[in-house]
C-alpha cells in the first residue's frame, strides 16, 4: 500500500519539475532537407560497335558510358537522395550516320529515357549514288570531347529532336532539343549511383564513338541539423 499511495504524488513532482526546467530529457538530434545540384561534363573515348550486316540475324550493338554522382552521408551512411529537378542532358557523339543511331539516358534506380531515336535531316539535292542521301554526320561539333560543342537535350528546350534542321551534307546535329521522352521522368528516383548513356547502332558500314557526356539535374538528401551553442 505504501507503493501506491506514494506513485502519484511522485508523478505529479516529476510532471512539476519537468514543466520548471529542473531536468529535462535529451533531445534527438534533428534532421533538415538540404537541396543540391550535380552539373558535370565528362569526356571520353567509347568506341559505337557497326551495326550488324544486313539480312543478319544478330542484335543490334550498343555502347555505353557511365557518370557517377555522389551524395553526401547520413549518419555516417550512404543515402541515395532524390532527384527534384532534372536540367539537361548533353552528348558529344562523332558518327557517319546519325539516323542509325539511338540514345538512351538510364539512371541509377534503372529508368530509361529516350534522348533520340533515328533523327537526322541532313539532304543533298544530287545525292550520288541516287537511291540514298548522304547522313549527317554526330552529335555536336568542334573538339570530340567535352571542350566541344555539345547537344543538349531538355525539357524546357522549344525545339524538338523529331526536326534536328541539320539540312546539309554530312552536317551534324547541333543546337539544344526537347527529348523522345521528358527527363521529368528521372524526378523522385534516386540521384547517387551511375547514370549511363547507352548508344544503339541499328544500320552497316558506319562507326562512331561516344566522346563526351554532361548532365545536371537538382537534387534533395537528409543532413543532421547543427546544434547551436548555448551562450
């Protein structure tokens, strides 16, 4: 009974001292939201694989190149982040035929998007020999690497890729376009990890390689929250 009779006054001191700053419990350490962003050109020397012959039976070949992105720790642990806001995409591509090509953009977390498929508008009025018309000839121009003119692909570009205007023999296609697919699909997946551009060449006889890839996109992780100094 002596148990009992003393457990809530007892209560009722501690709520009191609690509600007077006597003692107090130690508090979690708080967590905040940071936002960054990754923007960065890569250069380098992948060799496109020649499209197989034709009336063969083999796949279509591909080269890749991959970025990787980091994000910042959380407790001393590796946290993927996520990404808010995808800016662009820019590719520096040396190749005989830009309408043999396919480009896709492939994240961490393994979504796909279609950055161009088989655009090219490069003519010749007087075409030799008559029956195909000269291609153009990559993406972008200048040095084959990211010191080089690029092509961006983004969202908020006006002109889209379906129409490159790259009218002229073996002009290549230069300028900034909206993608086959938006970027914006890239928004709520992860941001750490390899972001990998994939090169398909469907058609025989012409090569390339991959020479520069750039990306930048906005992206959010979980940091600790300083603790302020008591004066």
């Amino acid at each position: 009974m002596t148990t009992s009779r003393w457990a809530r006054p007892m209560l009722l001191a501690c709520v009191a001292c609690a509600s007077l700053g006597l003692f107090s419990l130690p508090a979690r350490a708080a967590t905040k939201t940071k936002t960054a962003q990754f923007t960065q050109c890569v250069s380098t020397a992948v060799p496109i694989p020649d499209g197989p012959a034709p009336d063969s039976s083999a796949t279509n070949p591909a080269a890749s190149f991959a970025v990787p992105v980091g994000v910042p720790k959380f407790k001393r642990k590796p946290q993927d982040g996520v990404v808010t806001q995808f800016n662009s995409a820019g590719v520096r591509i040396s190749h005989t035929d830009d309408g043999d090509l396919a480009l896709f953009l492939v994240s961490p977390g393994g979504r796909a998007v279609a950055l161009s498929i088989f655009r090219d508008q490069s003519m010749n009025v007087n075409p030799d020999p008559p029956d195909r018309l000269p291609s153009g000839d990559g993406y972008g121009s200048g040095a084959s690497s990211c010191s080089g003119s690029r092509v961006d692909f983004g969202d908020r570009f006006s002109t889209s890729i379906a129409t490159p205007g790259n009218f002229g023999v073996d002009a290549p296609i230069t300028g900034s376009f909206s993608p086959e697919q938006p970027l914006s699909t890239f928004v709520g997946g992860p941001a750490r990890g390899f972001w990998t551009l994939i090169v398909q060449d469907v058609q025989f006889q012409d090569v390339g390689q991959i020479n520069a890839l750039s990306l930048s996109f906005n992206y959010s992780y979980k940091a600790k929250r300083k603790k302020r100094k008591k004066n």
